[in-house]
C-alpha cells in the first residue's frame, strides 16, 4: 500500500492511522493464533440492550404409543426461557506528542519508524488480552488470593498477570471491590514461582517502591484489571464471559445469560472434576468428556482446546500405548493435533490444568465491531485539554461479547496434573 501524502497539520495523520495502521490491527487479528478469533459472529440481532433468544429448556409430552381407537397424546407447550447476551466494552489507549508529529512533517517514513513500534506493541497486549478473557469466568477475576508472607502473595495462577499492570483487589464474600487500583497505585511488580507456588509482589506505579497486599485481603479474594471503578463497587460486570462460564454446571457461574442453572439444569455443562486434587489425564476420561455433550444434547462435540501443558499430557499417553496421532499447523500458526479425528487445538492461554470439549456451533462471538481505532467524532487523533501537555491520544476499541445458545454441548476436564516447567513468570 503506498503511503499517504504527509502535510503540515495533524489532521493528514489521521489518513496515515486509518490507511497504515487500521487495516494492520484487522490483519493481526486475524493472524494472531489465539482462540478468541477462533468462533463465528452470532447472527441473532441486537435489540435493546441485549441479544435476546429462545433456549429450550424441556421438550413437548405430546409423543406415545397408542391403539387406533384410544385418545392421542395430549400436546403440551415446550418450556422456553430466554438467554440474554450483552455487550461488554474493550479499550486500549496510546498517544502521540507533538514532537514525533513534528518529525513527521513532510516525511511520513520518519513517523512510521517512531510509532509502528507502539502500535504493534498495543495492538498486541490488546489482543492477548481478549484472548485471557476468552478463557475466564466473565468476572474479571485474573488471579485469587492464597496466602502472604510479608509483601509476597501466592496467588492460585499467575498466567494471566502481567508485571506493570494496575489491579483491583475483589472482596469475594462481600461481592464489592475491596481496593481500588488507583487507592495506593497498584500494579504488579515482580512475579515469581516461590517453593513451586505462583507468587505476586505489588508496587506503587507512580513511586515504583514495593507495596503489601490490601487490607483485609483474605482467600479466595481475587485480582482484577482496573476498572477505574471506586472500592465498594458491587458490580463491575464488564468483562467478557469466558469459557469458564460458558463451560460451567453453576460454580463458576450459577445464572449465565440470565438463565439460573439451578432452576433449569438442562443449562450446564459437564465438569469433570476431581475436587480440587491434580491427577493424571487418561484416554478413557478425554472419551467420556467426548460422548457426553452427545448424550445429553444430541450433539457431537467438534473442537478440542487445551494448553500446552495438556497436550504434553495428552502426546505421553499416546507414546506409552504407542499410538500416533496426526499433528499439523492451521492458519495463523496454531498447533493442531486430533482426538477421535476431532481437532484438538493448542492454545497457550487456556488453563494448564483444563480440557475443553466443544461444539463450535454452539459459542458465538456476539459483536457490534472488531477491534478498530475510534473516530467517531471525525478523527483518530484526539486532543487533550492544556493540563495535559503537548500530545494527541487516540484509543482502539471493540463492542462484543461471546456467548452460547446449548450450554449442554460442551463439556470440559479440569484439576489436571501440571508440569512444573510450564509454572512462567512472564
């Protein structure tokens, strides 16, 4: 694509933003292996504040075998409850400061070489966050609290935190933010496996010296991204639901899309769990998680997702009976193996210790937009008030939310053995 001709005023950066850098953030999207791309667009319309459509939650009593001459069966109404999917809102922000438009005056190459870096850098933290959230419940919890020892917290996960990052801190038995990120500066500051343990320690981001851990921390309490919303907040409800809702039998989410899975069963998934104990994957246990969205639903189970942890589990087993299994690459650089001629795919940020079994028609990414730079207003670039200098910010931003219409068709493995060697702080 050839470059846009670079005049003197700020406005021709926004053809260079929309013409260089837009179609680049699509082409990521679509390359970057990562399974948050990975399910088609919903095709229920919008209306109101929310996907709105029928689940059927019983069938009709209306079938039996009678003689000719006796009454026939008497029709019964089915029992259809409504699943509701809403939009949840995604931004990542950058800026531009006057000096690096002024070098871009008249040579557009000189600001591509200053800023393609910053793009590419925010559209790739951006896109890997989406793809955290595709995996968690839809509460925004990254990380729950176990213990500390003076300023060190071991926390159950760590790999969904990133060193810098701000975080609030969620009172999980009061349902409200406990503190606030902007409360003491909280960000992650140094991540560690200790003993074999995941392990966090908080700094202040302004100050950059080491922080404890928020007052009346206790477990399970949990970590999440800011959200700019005051301690005591009881709701934040702004993340993306995950796989951990969608693939669930009420733990993690007991009312998902507005349906209660207590009230109407036919709404979860299968967990195979084993309380919390790690333990060995087997060939009979992936079999059972395959056949039993079938059973429960009529249908068949078409993609498989675990982590590289997962598949190392699952390739050992294969060696010690001897088997072979096909490998492959598709599209955008995923790891492709196969189980019961199914794809299995490998996604780094799927749980270690979990196993996904799914029917891909039944998970729909439900959005307005992709992720794509905000010019509702008539430009990418926008304008601070004086009190913030000499620079221009723009922002990317996406309108979605994913979700599922036959909870039943998914099952998934969990408390799986995992290796120490894929515990990273990253």
């Amino acid at each position: 694509m050839a470059n846009p001709t670079f005049q003197d005023n700020a406005s021709e950066l926004q053809v260079l933003m929309k013409t260089v850098y837009g179609p680049g953030i699509e082409e990521q999207q679509n390359l970057t292996p990562m399974a948050y791309k990975r399910f088609k667009r919903a095709t229920v319309t919008f209306g109101g504040n929310a996907y709105e459509f029928p689940c059927r939650m019983g069938s009709p009593q209306s079938i039996g075998m009678r003689g000719y001459r006796s009454p026939l069966p008497n029709p019964k109404a089915t029992l259809d409850v409504t699943g509701r999917v809403r939009h949840k809102f995604f931004y990542a922000t950058g800026d531009v400061t006057g000096p690096d438009l002024a070098k871009g005056k008249g040579n557009v190459n000189a600001f591509v070489n200053v800023f393609s870096d910053k793009m590419d850098a925010l559209t790739r933290i951006a896109l890997k966050d989406l793809n955290f959230q595709f995996y968690l419940a839809g509460d925004g919890i990254y990380a729950r609290y176990v213990s500390a020892a003076a300023n060190v917290v071991t926390v159950d996960t760590i790999k969904y935190l990133r060193v810098n990052r701000r975080m609030d801190t969620w009172d999980d038995s009061a349902t409200a933010l406990l503190e606030a990120a902007a409360t003491n500066n909280r960000a992650v500051g140094v991540l560690a496996i200790t003993a074999g343990a995941p392990t966090v320690t908080f700094k202040n981001d302004v100050t950059g010296a080491t922080i404890a851990p928020p007052a009346g921390i206790a477990a399970p309490d949990g970590f999440i991204p800011e959200t700019a919303l005051a301690a005591a907040s009881t709701a934040p409800g702004m993340f993306f639901n995950g796989l951990k809702a969608i693939v669930d039998d009420g733990t993690n989410a007991l009312v998902f899309q507005d349906i209660n899975r207590t009230t109407y069963p036919l709404w979860k998934a299968k967990v195979l769990s084993n309380a919390g104990t790690p333990r060995p994957l087997t060939l009979p246990l992936m079999q059972v998680a395959d056949d039993i969205p079938e059973i429960q639903c009529g249908e068949r189970v078409n993609l498989i997702i675990g982590s590289p942890n997962a598949r190392n589990l699952y390739t050992q087993l294969l060696v010690a009976q001897k088997r072979f299994v096909n490998t492959g690459n598709l599209d955008g650089g995923y790891e492709v193996l196969d189980f019961n001629g199914k794809t299995f795919l490998v996604d780094v940020d799927c749980q270690d210790d979990r196993i996904y079994f799914l029917n891909s028609d039944y998970i729909q990414h439900y959005g307005l937009m992709d992720l794509k730079f905000d010019d509702s207003d008539g430009a990418v670039l926008k304008h601070s008030l004086l009190s913030g200098g000499d620079v221009y910010y723009f922002f990317m931003k996406t309108y979605a939310n994913f979700g599922s219409n036959r909870c039943n068709a998914h099952s998934v493995i969990t408390d799986l053995e995992v290796d120490q060697n894929y515990l990273l702080a990253l």
